[in-house]
C-alpha cells in the first residue's frame, strides 16, 4: 500500500506479548485513517458499553497517510479509546514528532489491549517491540519521564531519534481528564491518559527507520511546491512564530466570547492583547511539530518569585480556561498553571473548567470552606496552581476534581453549575456570541470541543438559520484531517479558503486509492457517522445534544454579545436534518446505507 | 563538491528538508533516516556538509520555508 504502512501493531499487556495484522486497504481508503480507522477498530473490537477502566477498553494510537508522507503539516497522531470523562468515542489528537516516528517503525496504527499487572513501558524500534518494566518510572512527572527513558538507551544518535509518549501522575492515578504527553505536546482532552494508566503504561517510546512509499510521487511534489509558495507568500509565517494560538485571546476578547467566571460573562479586564505580554514577558523560544515551518508552539520562562517556573505554553485555550474562567489575570500564575498540567499529564481546558466549576459552587454556597481546605472565590491565582496539582496527584479536595467538572457539580446537587456537553469541559470560546459554536458544542461526538467545528464567522454569528448545514460540511471536513493525519491549525483554520481543494489533491497523490472532494467528504461523514453509532450504542441519546441550561436560557450580561443565548432548538431539527438521522437523533437506515455502514447501524 | 549550511539559530527542526531530501532520491518513498543531509542533524556539531546530489539545485534549500539552509 502507499500512504499507509498497511500493518497494525497489537500489543496485549495483560500476557506481554504482540501481533502483527495486515491492514483491510477498502476500511483504510473508507475510515482514511487516524481518527476514522481508529473509531472504526474500536467499535468493532470492544464492546461500547464497558467500564473505560476496563481491561476490555483498547487504546490506539493511529496516525494517517498523510503522517510522516512529507505533506506539510503532516505530524499528525490520534489517540482513540472510550473516554473516561464523557463514556462517548474519545479522540485526541498531538503533533511533535511522535505520529510520524510510529509510521517510520512501520505501523499505521498501534492498539494496546488488556492490562500489565505492573507498571510497564513500552518499546518500539521497528520490528524489535519489548515491554520494559517501568516501576522505577511510576510516579515522576511527564518532564522527569522522557530524560530518563531517554537515558536508558544506550546509543547517544538512537536516544536523539527516539520519541516518546507518556502519561504523568494524572494517567497513574486515573483522573478523568489526563493527557498523553509528548516533548511538550499533549493528546489533551476526554481522559485518554488515564485509560493508559488504567492499562499501567507509563510510556512509549518509538523509533523507526523505514520510508512511507508515495503513489504519485512527482505529483506529490508539485502540490507541495505550490503549497510551499502560498505559504512563503503568506502573512501567517511570520505572524505565528510570534503568537502562536494567543492571537485568540484577544479575539474572544474583541467579540465576548472569552469564558468568564465559569461562563458566567464573555469579558473580563485585564487580558485582552495578552499575546503580546506572553511574547514579550514570557516568550523565550518557538518550536513546532515533524514537517511543520509555523512553529506555533513556545518555551516559556516565569520570573515572579510566587509562581516561578520554565516550561510549554500555554496555548490559548488553556490560557482562556486556567485564567479569565476562574476570574483570573494573573498571567504568570496562568503560565504555571499550565506548566502544571503538563507535569501532572492533566488537560488544562478542562483542569481549568472544573476549578472554574468549583469555584462557582463555593460562591453560590454549595461547597463549603471545609471541604477544599481554603475559601475558593473566583480570581484566587493561588488557589488554581495548588488545585491542579492536587487534581493531577489526588489530593484532599483534588480527589474529586480529577473526576472532572460534571461529576463534582452533580455530587455537590447542581449538575447546572457545570459549563461543557456530553461531561467534557468547554474549551475558551463562549458559545453564546457565535450561534454555530453552540450547535458545534452540542453535537460534538467527544463532547464540548474546539476542534469539531471551525466555521464561525464574525458577520453571521447572531444567525440560527442556514448555520446546521455549515456546521456539518465543518464537521465532515475536520473528521477528514483528524484521520489524514494533517494538522488543523493550517489545514482547517489559517488557509480557509482553499481548504478543502488541497487535502483531497494530497491524499490521492499520497495513497492513490482513489479520493475526490467528494468521496473525502464522504469519508468524513462516515468517520461522523461511526462516532455516533459507537456514542448510541454506548447509552448516549438525543437528550445528550445539548448545552447548559445557562448557555440556553441567561443572556450574556454584558460586551461585545449582549443578550445573546444559543437558540440551540432553532438548529437541532434543521442540523439533524441535513445529518440524515431522525428526530432522535439516530442515523436512519437509508443515510447508512449512503454511507456503507448498514451492518454497523443494525441493532 | 557544493556545500549545505545551516544556520541553528533559524532552523526550527521541522525536517523538511530531510523528507524532501529523501523523496529525491529513494524512489517514490519519504525516509528522513535515509535522507542525505541527516549528518546535520545527528552530529549537532557539524554546520557545513558537502553534498551536491542535487546538482546545483539543492532540494533541501528549496524546501527549508525557515531559511535556515543555504548553498554555499
């Protein structure tokens, strides 16, 4: 096969012992790869209504044909699992140098199975695949993990090539909403760290000598040559190495929509141009992900005493979530906050989110000064860099944040106190000033997220009509990069306007299988479609579609989207129209029959 | 013999040069470990390396959207 490795890499931890499969090219070229293939391995193989925590639960790292293929922006892994936050399909997407690693070793897809009895990591050089004990390494923080793996293996040249993934205190200690960690990058949201904790696999590491063979190599060359002079020739080179994602943060600022106080406001004081305090007061170098030139990402240094500390990020979204949602401003307590996170392996949207959440609960009376230890208003910096540390180690009070915002809003009797959908947190954007967020929310299959739906636009963001076919195109087209294993960043948000002509052009050079603009989207709806039958199959419902009862019915107080709440009943029918699935949300057969997943639909 | 340099402080270690490198001259396949510029990359050290596969028109410069690679 070209573009994918056609091999699928089995490792069952509970005997220690490992498979090799062949990969079906039809599923490869129908579910494309990442995400799609992934989703589809997963509903095939486990049963949807398990414990995550189970042994039973797999765990699979799946990168796309377009993943180490030479495509610009082709870094991309996805790690899949049933999520312990939301119990719906999880999907979890990271760049670096991990993704491409993988494929390099020769597998398009790694699916890690059972439970070791002790703590293990895992070693992939090629074909020579070795469960090591990893005891020595239980219990150390994301950063204290990769250099001590990395000082394990002996050849100084392998020990540089090799990458590695792993999982912090938050993984071992089964936090809902820990990260998979790697070289700073994060396989963030829905709680895929802690199924690998659950499986009791600190890490893995790769390394990978082998080529990804091109279907149309001379083709491949030309679009990329095209690319590169549309890139040269854009603002964005320059513009991203200096603010990386924190141009969002006064983009949610110019428009209201920064989540504030738990999402209580769209505004606050003090934050808005806070790209460029980051740049110029924090900022100390960029980098950026395998065949990337954006370098979006950047190395931090905090010098106020109080909240001291070097480190990655953080990005905007964690930004928005560890800051102005908990009523602070304090940027360097943000800063740490996020460093934090990254050490514990905790996501930092919805670390954030939850605190925001706690916070709330103590303003309103529900919590009480003895149950955190400390009062809890909204603005207390402190308070937000102790409590992601307890969350991440479990302890006192952050025993119960680690099982995430919904369950400590419903354990202390207000589950409406909670800000996200489907259990997982919002991320920074405040759904009430763009009417297709709110939709985008609501209909996410991993729940709240800032990566199921990019189409908002500023001129018709008050607008319910015309928005459910929008979000959908939106929908399909970010499933098709998830599973590709192209970035979003360049492939759905900075080149709008050509999007969606490029991927498909790159994915037939890359596997020749025959993709169009229209059977890529196709794809994508299938890949759509695959989500929600695992999600119904697994208990989700129609009822599960929604947003808080604050989204719904509070006007936003004040700013730039005043009075707005998410007329989420005018887009449901219309969204779940153009979906092809009926008035309970459920695909109708006719719509998988379109999409060939007519055996999968059968109950 | 032509020469590759590369300026550290510029490169942002996206490898590109390294996969276009590759596809140049291991048929139809992407292999950065097999790539002939990879000596700037695993001996830190060393800036400036001979090669000239390309014939005057070095892939791997072209490729470099950071400007971190020049032909001397």
């Amino acid at each position: 096969m070209d573009g994918w490795t056609g091999k699928i890499l089995r490792v069952d931890l509970t005997r220690g012992s490992h498979s090799v499969d062949d990969l079906d090219p039809d599923l490869a070229k129908n579910f494309i790869g990442g995400r799609g293939l992934a989703t589809k391995l997963l509903f095939d193989e486990i049963d949807p209504t398990i414990d995550p925590f189970s042994p039973d639960n797999k765990l699979l790292f799946a990168t796309g044909p377009l993943t180490g293929s030479g495509a610009i922006g082709g870094s991309r892994l996805m790690v899949v699992t049933k999520s312990p936050l939301t119990g719906a399909a999880a999907c979890s997407n990271i760049g670096g140098y991990f993704g491409p690693e993988l494929k390099f070793a020769g597998y398009d897809i790694l699916i890690l199975e059972g439970k070791s009895p002790k703590p293990v990591y895992l070693l992939i050089n090629d074909g020579d695949v070795q469960i090591k004990p990893a005891q020595h390494l239980w219990g150390k923080t994301t950063i204290e993990t990769e250099p001590m793996i990395r000082s394990e293996i002996g050849d100084a040249q392998k020990a540089k090539q090799t990458q590695i993934a792993c999982i912090g205190p938050g993984g071992e200690n089964l936090v809902r909403i820990a990260c998979v960690m790697h070289a700073g990058h994060a396989s963030g949201r829905s709680g895929v760290g802690a199924v690998m904790g659950s499986k009791n696999l600190k890490a893995i590491t790769v390394r990978g000598t082998q080529g990804v063979t091109l279907a149309d190599a001379e083709g491949f060359k030309k679009i990329i040559a095209n690319l590169s002079d549309q890139i040269r020739k854009s603002p964005l080179l320059e513009k991203r190495p200096l603010y990386g994602t924190w141009t969002g943060i006064s983009r949610a600022y110019k428009f209201g929509v920064l989540g504030t106080r738990n999402f209580q406001a769209g505004q606050i004081e003090g934050v808005n141009g806070g790209e460029k305090v980051l740049r110029e007061e924090f900022w100390v170098k960029s980098h950026t992900c395998f065949n990337c030139p954006f370098q979006e990402f950047s190395t931090t240094r905090v010098t106020d005493p109080d909240f001291q500390g070097e480190g990655e990020g953080p990005e905007w979204e964690s930004f928005g979530l560890l800051g102005p949602d908990c009523g602070v401003t304090n940027f360097s307590a943000i800063v740490k906050a996020n460093y934090i996170c990254n050490e514990m392996g905790i996501d930092t949207i919805s670390a954030g989110g939850t605190i925001a959440c706690a916070m709330e609960l103590y303003e309103r009376g529900f919590l009480k000064e003895e149950d955190v230890g400390y009062p809890l208003h909204f603005g207390d910096a402190k308070a937000v860099v102790d409590l992601v540390e307890k969350m991440g180690r479990r302890q006192g009070f952050g025993d119960i944040l680690a099982e995430g915002g919904y369950r400590l809003a419903e354990k202390y009797g207000h589950p409406e106190f909670f800000m996200g959908a489907k259990k997982q947190e919002f991320p920074g954007f405040h759904p009430q000033g763009f009417q297709i967020l709110g939709l985008g929310y609501a209909t996410s299959n991993r729940g709240a997220c800032h990566l199921k739906n990019n189409a908002y636009y500023d001129d018709t963001r008050f607008q319910t009509e015309g928005q459910a076919p929008i979000a959908k195109i939106d929908q399909d087209y970010t499933a098709v990069i998830d599973s590709s294993g192209l970035c979003q960043a360049m492939y759905v948000r900075d080149f709008m306007l050509w999007r969606e002509e490029i991927a498909p052009l790159l994915l037939e050079a890359v596997t020749g299988a025959g993709y169009t603009k229209e059977s890529m989207l196709l794809a994508g709806d299938r890949i759509w479609n695959i989500e929600r039958l695992f999600n119904l199959k697994a208990g989700l419902t129609a009822q599960d579609d929604t947003l808080p009862e604050r989204i719904l019915k509070e006007p936003m107080p004040a700013g730039p989207s005043e009075g707005q709440v998410v007329r989420l009943g005018e887009m449901m029918p219309d969204y779940y129209g153009v979906r092809g699935w009926d008035k309970n949300g459920i695909p109708t057969p006719k719509k998988l029959a379109e999409l060939g997943l007519a055996r999968e639909g059968g109950r | 013999m032509a020469e590759i340099k590369i300026d550290r402080d510029k490169c942002c270690e996206c490898y590109l040069c390294e996969t276009t490198c590759s596809l140049q001259y291991s048929e139809n396949t992407v292999n950065p470990k097999k790539s002939r510029i990879i000596t700037l990359f695993n001996k830190p050290d060393v800036d400036v390396i001979n090669c000239d596969h390309c014939q005057g028109e070095p892939q791997c410069v072209i490729a470099c959207l950071s400007d971190a690679l020049t032909s001397i």
